[in-house]
C-alpha cells in the first residue's frame, strides 16, 4: 500500500467490511460485527482484545489505508468523535447500528 497513517480508532474499516472471522465466531449474517465496540472513545474489537494472533491476523493496529474520503477518520482525529458517532447511529439503509458503547463500571 502507498499511504498508510496510524490507526486512530475510528471503527472506519470494521464498519465497512466485515472479517471473515467474525462470520465464523457469530451466528449473525447481520453487516454490523458483534464484536465491535465503543470505549475508551475508540472502537476496539472484542475478538482481539486479549489475543495477539488475532490482532495480527487482522491487522489492526498496523495503520490506515482507508484516508481518503474518510470523513470518520477525520472526526476522531479532530476529537469529534463522539458527536460523529451521533450520526452513525443509523446506516446508509436507515437501519441501526449494533455497535455498543461500553461503559465503565464507575459511570454506570
């Protein structure tokens, strides 16, 4: 790849294309990942949360080749995720999203 910029966290590429994983782990057909969570204001995936060979296998973490365009990656990096993420609510289809916030246990 020609570009890459450090991963900010933004979901971007698990909100566009689920991994094959995910398909095997859930028995969802649904285009949202299960896994796939809000905290920390970053999305994290819960598949690889505590496994380095799922990480690597997914690539997450070795950056962003999904820049250009990416109006999500541009609001995390300017610090408005949250308020992005008001608008993400609904897909493109006006279908909500699955993706969960997880909230501390001191705020909760």
């Amino acid at each position: 790849m020609d570009h890459i910029e450090p991963c900010c966290g933004c979901g971007y590429c698990c909100m566009k294309a689920r991994c094959a994983i995910s398909y095997l782990v859930f028995d969802t057909k649904d285009r949202d990942c299960p896994a796939l969570v809000f905290k920390e204001d970053r999305f994290w995936c819960q598949l690889a949360e505590d496994d380095s060979k799922m990480r690597e296998a997914l690539y997450i973490g070795d950056g962003c080749s999904s820049t250009l365009g990416n109006t999500q990656r541009r609001a995390f990096l300017n610090g408005a995720g949250r308020a992005y993420l008001k608008k993400l609510k609904e897909d493109k289809y006006g279908r909500p999203r699955n993706y969960r916030e997880v909230v501390p246990e001191t705020h909760r």
